[in-house]
C-alpha cells in the first residue's frame, strides 16, 4: 500500500523508500504534509493548517520488483506492488511473481490513484515449469530384465527436480510393460524396440528402449557325476543361464548324447536324460543347446542287489486323485528295505501324471509309466488317469461253493462311466463277513477254513463289489 507520512523532511521520504523496498513492498510515492507547529520550517511552507502539499516523483521513486524462490511448488515471495503517483501521475507497475517449478505466485498489485492518478498495472505471475526430461534418454535390455527410467523438470539455475513418481508413463508398443508399483520402470517381454513418454503438467518426453532376445550364456548339468550299477537309472537335468540372469530347466530341450551309448544309453523310455546303466564302464553325458554344452561323468559298477519290488505294480485314478507307491529293495542274503524315500521316481508322461517319493498325482486323462530307481535297480508300474467315474466293481467269482480247505483267488474288475474297464485286483482292499468260515487277504486270497458261508467284498476308488461264497 502507499506510503502516507505526515511530517517530515526528504531524508525521512527516502529513509521510508529504502525501509520498503528492502520489505520487497513499494513505497508511497506521495507525502501529505500540514502545516502544523511541529513541521514548520521544514519545507519553508507558510500556508493554511489544513492545506495539503503533495511532493509528485516518477514512476518508479520506491516501487521494486520482487521475485519469488525459483524451488518449491511457486515462488515463496509475490512480485512487489506499483508506487502510489499524485495529480495525473503515470501508471507504476506491479513487481514480478516468483519463477517457480510449478508457477510463480501472483505479481503484485498496480498503483493506487492519488487525485487524479491513472490505476497502475498488475504484476505477471510466476513462469511456467521449466523442459521435462527422462534419463537414460536410451537404454537396452534383455527379454525378463527392467530398466528404471526418471523424470526430471530441469529450470532456471540449474535447478532439478525428479517428478518421476509424479509423471504419467506409456509404451509404444506391448513389446514392453510398465510397472504400477515403481513409475518410469520397463519391463521386457518380448524382443523388439520401444518408446517411452513421460508426461508431466502439459509436457511431454520420451526415451527409447530396445529389448533383445535373452540369450543362452551358460548350461550346466545336475548330477555333474554319478555312480550307478548295471540296470539301475538316473535322471539328469540341464540347467541354462541366460544374459538376463535368470535359470531355467532346459532338460526337455537340449539334445543330449553319451559317450558310451553300449554302457550307458540316453533318452531310456523315451525320458529326455533319463540314463539306464547296461554294462560296467564310464561314459560322458552330454548337453548342446544353442552353441552352448555341458558334461557330466557316469560309472556303472557291477549290481550287488537282487532286486528292487514297485508296489502296487499297476494303479487307476480318476484325475486329481493321488496313489501312494512303495520301492522295496531285496538284497542276495534275502532281506529287504523300504526305500521308497530315497530312490529316484519318474513319471514318463508328466502330462498325465507326476510323481514324488512314491506319492502319485493323476494330472491329466491317459497313461502313464512309473519308474523307481535306487542303487542301480529299476522297476516300473503304470499309472492309468481317468477323467471319468467308476459305475461299477465286480468280483469274481460272484457265486462259489468249495469244500472246506480250499484256496482261491478273487478278482476284481473296475468298470467305468465311459464304457472302458481294467483289472484292479492290486488296488482292491478285501474283507471277509465272516472270518471263522472264509479267510481273505487285502489282495484277495481266500482259504476255507469251515463249513458255513461268508460274502466277501472289495472297495476301490469308493466302490464295492460283493461275492458269496458257502463252504461244505
């Protein structure tokens, strides 16, 4: 506002000027003086108490321009105001707003009038934000990898600031993706070339991004050696390191290839690196894949094993249900081992079904081999999956009658919703309703042990199946 001074002498006008000024305010460009006992002989002034002296000076006698901080969201200071002018006085302008990253504040206002003074004019506001820029302005990475991008408002000074969070980020093309947790970070999927804005209050800049295919660096095998005896199996599985860093299973698809294929074929059941030992020897086990390779060394050694036992030899499930098989290794001396947790399992048709420490998941409708391997000795089962439902179980024989002592076998057939049928005799539990006469084993032995009559029964996968037998 104008500076009003009542009494005074022109030392005190300019003191009051520069006071002002250094407020970053305007100072009155006007003076009322009276004539009054206390201020007589200032100016040499003889006239009425009441008269009033305007003193007139230029436009710009106090007024200043003020600029805000350039950081910060707007200037911290407005522009300063226009002087005050007496008697047709020229028009003063308000200051400059503050230059700041997201506009200054408001200029400040313009000249009051004075009898007859023209109104002054407004200071201009603060300055628009300054060129938006993204860093690195180009980059290239692998298909799985990211790159951070940033965002940043460069302005009068150098004055930065990252806007990064703040921006509005988009891809050219969905050869790449941005990520919603982390602004201005890409992701590649898939090989090709990409560009990158960033938008931020009206401005706009872009950054180009190229993805490349992520190449094979590196494979590698898992046993890198092995021991087994003659007819036993082991699963070996090549691992790839790509440039992106990541790892993957390439067992499935590399090619593989023995050095000895008369001790140790590759590829045993059709298994990609799936290994039987046939005589004693060493051999190298190899994998190439894109013109990377990798080796493993194998001995196969002489047996000291009799056998190894896979129980049950044959399972059906409907698909989603599990089957739990039992490896047990017989020795020379005779005795045996459960060993079902230690040996190695394989499911030849993963599609149909997998299967870990003898626990088996039907995953899909078909058939499918289960290998068990343990020091050298192999046995295989199969693993049928139906994606249909058992209507019936049927024992046979359905009606016997035998004189007391005898032994027989029943036999149970599972028939299902889609027409097919299969012999689940190992899979069937048997019960006898009447022990003292009839005798029957899980796998459906039965003895007569007395005159009388029983009904034996069979469940599998929830359905029962009954038969009568009469002893005599």
């Amino acid at each position: 506002m104008p500076g009003l001074i009542r009494c005074g002498d022109p030392l005190l006008f300019l003191r009051a000027c520069d006071i002002m000024s250094r407020r970053g305010g305007s100072t009155a460009g006007a003076f009322l003086m009276p004539h009054h006992s206390l201020c007589r002989g200032s100016f040499g002034l003889r006239s009425a108490p009441l008269a009033l002296v305007f003193l007139v000076f230029a436009a710009a006698a106090c007024g200043r321009t003020s600029l805000g901080n350039a950081d910060g969201e707007g200037g911290a200071n407005a522009g300063g105001e226009g002087g005050a002018f007496a008697e047709g006085g020229a028009p003063a302008t308000g200051g400059v707003g503050g230059a700041g990253a997201f506009g200054g504040r408001p200029g400040g206002s313009g000249g009051g009038i004075i009898m007859g003074g023209q109104p002054g004019f407004g200071g201009s506001g603060g300055s628009v934000p300054g060129m938006l820029t993204i860093d690195p302005v180009s980059a290239s990475i692998s298909v799985g990898q990211s790159v951070q991008l940033r965002a940043t408002v460069v302005m009068a000074g150098p004055i930065t600031r990252d806007v990064t969070n703040m921006a509005l980020w988009s891809v050219s093309s969905m050869v790449a993706s941005t990520t919603t947790d982390r602004p201005g970070r890409i992701a590649g999927l898939s090989p090709g070339e990409v560009q990158v804005v960033a938008e931020f209050m009206g401005q706009k800049a872009v950054s180009s991004v190229r993805i490349m295919a992520d190449t094979l660096v590196s494979l590698s095998l898992r046993p890198s050696e092995s021991t087994i005896n003659t007819g036993g199996v082991i699963q070996f599985s090549a691992v790839g390191l790509f440039r992106s860093g990541q790892q993957r299973d390439l067992t499935a698809d590399v090619t593989w290839t023995t050095s000895a294929p008369e001790v140790a074929p590759i590829n045993h059941l059709n298994v990609p690196g799936l290994v039987v030992g046939q005589t004693v020897g060493a051999t190298k086990i190899s994998a190439q894949m894109d013109g990377q390779s990798a080796t493993a060394a194998l001995e196969v050694t002489q047996d000291t094993r009799l056998s190894i036992v896979l129980e049950p030899p044959d399972a059906a499930r409907r698909v989603g249900e599990r089957v739990s098989f039992r490896a047990t290794a017989v020795f020379k001396d005779g005795t045996q081992r459960n060993v079902t947790n230690s040996a190695v399992w394989i499911a030849t048709n993963p599609l149909v079904g997998k299967v870990e420490r003898g626990q088996a998941t039907c995953l899909g409708a078909g058939d499918t081999m289960v290998v068990v391997s343990f020091d050298g000795f192999s046995a295989s089962g199969t693993l049928a999956c139906r994606d249909v439902a058992i209507s019936l179980l049927r024992l046979t024989p359905v009606e016997t009658e035998v004189p007391r002592g005898t032994r027989l076998q029943y036999t149970a057939t599972a028939f299902f919703s889609d027409g097919s049928s299969r012999i689940v005799t190992e899979q069937t539990r048997f019960s006898s309703s009447n022990t003292a006469v009839v005798e029957v084993t899980t796998r459906g032995q039965a003895t007569a042990a007395a005159v009388g009559s029983a009904t034996i029964e069979g469940v599998f996968d929830g359905a029962t199946g009954n038969a009568a037998i009469a002893v005599f």
